[in-house]
C-alpha cells in the first residue's frame, strides 16, 4: 500500500452497484480546483485533448471572483449575462474548440529546422569536396575526353559504325 504523506491525499468514492472507486493525487495537482469528473483515467489532472473533451477538474481555482457567479449558476441561467457565463466557460476550460482547433505556426518550426538540417549538410558536402577528398583524376576533364574522341577516330578510319560513322575526315568536323 501506498504510504500516506502530509503531501498525498487520499479519497474513496462509492458509487452504489457495488462500485467503488479510489483516487490518490497530491495536493499540487488538485489543489484549490474543483473535481467535476472522472476524467480521461481517473486522475484529477486538467487535460485538453481531441478525443475526450471531459477534464476530472476545472481549469481554474476558484476564488472570490468567481464563488458569487457560481451561487448565480445554481438558478436560472436566463439571470446570467454573456460575460457571466464566458467567466464560468473560462474558469471551467483553458480554451475553446474553435482556439484549440485553430493551427499553432509549429509547421514553421519544423520548415525551419528540415531547410536548417539541408543547409548545413550542403555546406558540409562543400567542404568534403573541396578540402578533404582527393582531386578527381584526369580522364573527368574534357580536354581529355576530346583527345579520347580524336584518338578513337584516328583509330576507327573507314568503319561503317560508331563515332568513325559520322565525322567527315576531309572538313575535320562532325557531319550534319
């Protein structure tokens, strides 16, 4: 069993049927805030989430603002002003749908951190090439690929195929 500290409170809830249910949460957690429900596990922690729009308690702690609003609450509602009930909307949830749903920017961040990631791996590859490896060797170069050419049509005079084919031996260039 769990030791019980100054810090720790415990509650037992029976809910008839035979039900029984027992929550232990420090004071941190719950403290000065309404339990309203059981919540997304049973844990009196405030929660926004998509799926379960149901927080075990309220997101605010009451106070002197609030306790006359709240006796005002237990009558008719149509004795309520719109700021009245925003205040009880406000002091109940952190946000609305329409604030939780709207879009936070955080795809920037992530833009941000992929164009970052590909900026460094660029400059890295720039200084791979140009100071560590080795200098390609000398049949890349073009001056060296055209001698190549040459020697193979040197070479290749009078053949039917290949490069010999099209290049005309008497203008020294390419046929058209």
């Amino acid at each position: 069993l769990p030791r019980l500290t100054a810090r720790s409170i415990h509650t037992s809830t029976s809910l008839g049927g035979g039900h029984h249910i027992e929550h232990w949460w420090g004071p941190e957690k719950s403290a000065g805030r309404e339990v309203v429900g059981y919540g997304q596990s049973g844990e009196p922690n405030y929660v926004d989430r998509y799926d379960y729009w149901y927080p075990a308690i309220r997101f605010r702690n009451e106070d002197a603002t609030i306790a006359p609003v709240r006796e005002k609450e237990k009558g008719d509602w149509k004795n309520l002003s719109v700021d009245e009930k925003k205040m009880l909307y406000r002091y109940s949830f952190r946000q609305t749908l329409a604030e939780f749903e709207a879009p936070s920017g955080y795809w920037k961040v992530i833009v941000g951190t992929v164009a970052s990631v590909i900026a460094l791996a660029t400059l890295y590859g720039s200084f791979l090439s140009i100071f560590v490896f080795a200098k390609p060797p000398p049949t890349y170069c073009n001056e060296y690929k055209e001698a190549q050419v040459q020697r193979q049509l040197v070479l290749e005079k009078g053949q039917f195929l290949g490069p010999a084919k099209y290049w005309d031996y008497e203008k020294g260039q390419w046929k058209k």
